[in-house]
C-alpha cells in the first residue's frame, strides 16, 4: 500500500479504475490511528459523533466547536487517509458567508481536508461558494440524519418514483455544483446502481448495495462496540462489546479478592533498607 496522502485525485481516479473506496468513521485520536494503519482511504468525523460518543439519540444537538473538538484529535492520529469533517446542523444554512466561516474551522483549526454536508439542489449554491474557497466538499444524500424530523424517522429513501427522480437530480446538482464525492446512505441498490453510473464523481454507499464506488461504515458499528441488534446494513466483524465487558468484570473481580495487582505488577525496594526503616 502507497503510504502517500488520499487526496480528492485519488477519490477520482479510484473511481476511473474500479478499485473500491474504503472509509470508516472516527472521533478521537486511538481510534484514528488504527483507522489509518489499517489502510483505509478515508476518515469521516462524522456528526453520528452524536450517537456514537455523546450520548445524544441524534445528530442535531452536536456543535461547531464538538466537531472542531474531535477532528483535531483525528487529525493528529492520521498520515495517509483523507480526513473529511461533518458540517454539524445548521452550521452550513443560516447564509454562504457563516457556511464558509464554519467549513474553513474544519479545515484551518481542525485540519481535516474536506468537509461533508447534507442535502441536494437546496444547498447546490453553498456548495459552489465552499469549493470556488478551495475546500474539497463531500455531499450526502437519501437517508440525511440531520433532517430525521423531517424524514419521520431513520427509513430507506428514494423508494417511489418521485423520491428517486429528486435523488437523481439531486445528485446531478451536487456534482454540478463541484463536490468530489456523494455518500448515499439507505437507498435500494438499483437506485445507488444508477446514481453511481450517472456520475463522474465517486459514490459512498452506506445501507445502498455493491455497487457504489466505495462503502463507509460507523466504526463502532463494525466492531459491535454497542452490543444488541445494529441497523441491517451492518456487518459485525468483531464483538467489543462482549470483550471489554470480560475485561472489565474480571479487573473489579480481582481486585475485590485480591490477585491484583499481583508482584509481577509492584514496585520492590532492598530488604536491607527495608529493615532500617522497620
Ligand atoms: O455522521 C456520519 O457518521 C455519517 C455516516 C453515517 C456517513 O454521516
């Protein structure tokens, strides 16, 4: 594997060749720098920050200054994958020049090397100004946690006729506007299919089949850091959960009857000097 840095190129060219994309997601820097060392192309700070590490049931409530917060702590774990920062709720809709102000925090204070946000035409033009500032910008379409209000709830989108058409135009308008990828989160396969060979720029699909350019999942997902039934598009490839429980019951069982810390694990000092403070 090339050690040199992901860019928006390579994106691109990945896509031209048909090798698939892979990112993760990660909030903090241990995580990141396993993330990284396991060779995948790209880190999304996402905004399921919220979820994930929080303790919020959704997205909305995360700030600016959380999610500069957690991508400087990525940032500093990470050499070869590009590092993409969520624009949290509303920090890209109040107007272009408070979208921009907040999109360069992710990249200047943060240190990621592009920002994602949600939605289609209705945010075409913000998306236009962020890139005309030279910030690489990564749109997201379908199932948009930060419009779950809106949406009624986590559900597959795109489904009827007229929900795929806006999807595509959707997708035909972020591409216009000049983002250099789309992740499309809970969409049929047939529609993510179609998406991705309508556009030049890679998809990301997450909960939308094989056939996106690259696939992205929750970290924390994967490694079932959460215990009970996850969403259907997951793949479990480890069980933490179980895991660090083991882990955790057996240290407080240890202590409570005495085998830790053992002498393996104490500081020693002579005998002699010992005896003299006896
Ligand atoms: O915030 C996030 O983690 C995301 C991914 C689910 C794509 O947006």
């Amino acid at each position: 594997m090339n050690s040199e840095r992901v860019t928006t190129a390579y994106f691109r060219q990945a896509k031209k060749e048909g090798r698939p994309l892979t990112m993760l997601t990660a909030y903090d820097y241990p995580m990141a720098k396993l993330v990284d060392a396991a060779g995948i192309d790209g880190i999304l700070v996402g905004d399921s920050l919220g979820n994930v590490v929080l303790g919020y049931s959704s997205t909305i409530p995360v700030t600016m200054d959380d999610m500069v917060h957690h991508i400087k702590a990525v940032t500093r774990g990470v050499s070869r994958a590009m590092v993409v920062g969520d624009m949290p709720f509303l920090s890209y809709h109040l107007s272009v020049e408070e979208s921009l102000r907040n999109a360069g925090r992710i990249i200047q204070e943060g240190g990621a090397q592009a920002v994602k946000l949600e939605g289609g035409q209705e945010v075409a033009q913000t998306v236009k100004a962020l890139v005309a500032a030279g910030i690489p910008v990564m749109g997201h379409l379908g199932l948009t946690p930060q419009s779950v209000h809106q949406m009624g709830g986590y559900k597959v989108q795109g489904k009827d006729e007229a929900a795929a058409r806006k999807l595509l135009a959707d997708a035909k308008a972020l591409e216009e506007a000049g983002v250099f990828a789309i992740v499309l989160e809970c969409v049929p396969t047939a529609l993510a299919k179609m998406v991705t060979e309508m556009l030049e720029v890679p998809t990301i699909g997450i909960g939308a089949g094989p056939y996106c350019s690259g696939q992205i999942l929750v970290t924390h997902d994967l490694l079932g850091m959460y215990g009970g039934a996850g969403p259907k598009f997951v793949k479990r490839y480890a069980n933490i959960h179980e895991d660090i429980m083991k882990a955790l019951v057996a240290y407080r069982e240890e202590v409570q009857n005495g085998t830790f810390p053992g002498p393996e694990h104490s500081f020693h000092m002579p005998e002699e000097v010992l005896a003299r403070l006896c």
